[in-house]
C-alpha cells in the first residue's frame, strides 16, 4: 500500500465512534488498511502509483465510505437503522466512483508518481 488515503481521525468524520458498537480500534484500523489497499488496486488500473500528497478529498471521503461499510457488518448491520442505510448508500456510491475512475469515467484531481 502507498501512504494511506484515509487515517481513522478522517474515519471518524464519516462514521463517528459512537456508532462504531464493539468493534476495536485495531479492527477498525485492519478494516481501513483493507480499504487503502482497495482504492490502490483501482487507482493502479490508471495511475502510476503512488499518488502524490495531498489527496483529493474526494478519495479520503470514498476510502472511509467504505471502511464505514464494512465496519457497519461487522458490528451488526440494521436495515431498519437510518444511519446503517445511508452508510451502505455511500459505500453503494464510492463502489461506483471507483470503478468511474479505474473506468476513465471520473477524473480525480491527482498526481502520479514521477518516472
């Protein structure tokens, strides 16, 4: 993995840690670096990584879309909970702006790595 797209301090805007429910820090931080790894695996389809810092928001914000996802399975996923539905709605958009971007169909203001 290239330096992280998204840390648990930009986790957090997305998903408070209220509403994380048992599931530790390190599970929430393995869950992440999953994540990290993922948005490497599109970007690499494109772009010649690593990416230069600063990232686009933009990619933070699907990163931890994602990472929320997953941990809203992990502690429990509840249809009925209006919270649970907007983050698997967001991780239902950041899966399709992935694949937009691997796609050539969204354009992310980045830089590729030089050489």
């Amino acid at each position: 993995m290239t330096a992280p797209y998204a840390t648990l301090d930009d986790l957090y805007v997305v998903m408070p840690l209220a509403i994380m429910g048992s599931v530790t820090t390190g599970r929430q931080q393995a869950m992440l670096d999953a994540r990290n790894d993922f948005a490497d695996d599109k970007l690499r389809a494109r772009y010649l990584l690593p990416l230069e810092t600063p990232y686009p928001p933009s990619l933070t914000q699907h990163v931890c879309q994602l990472a929320a996802w997953d941990i809203a399975r992990a502690r429990g996923y509840n249809p009925a909970s209006g919270a649970d539905v907007v983050i698997r709605e967001q991780a239902d958009l950041a899966f399709k702006w992935f694949d937009d971007v691997e796609r050539q169909r969204a354009h992310p203001n980045v830089i590729e790595a030089s050489g």
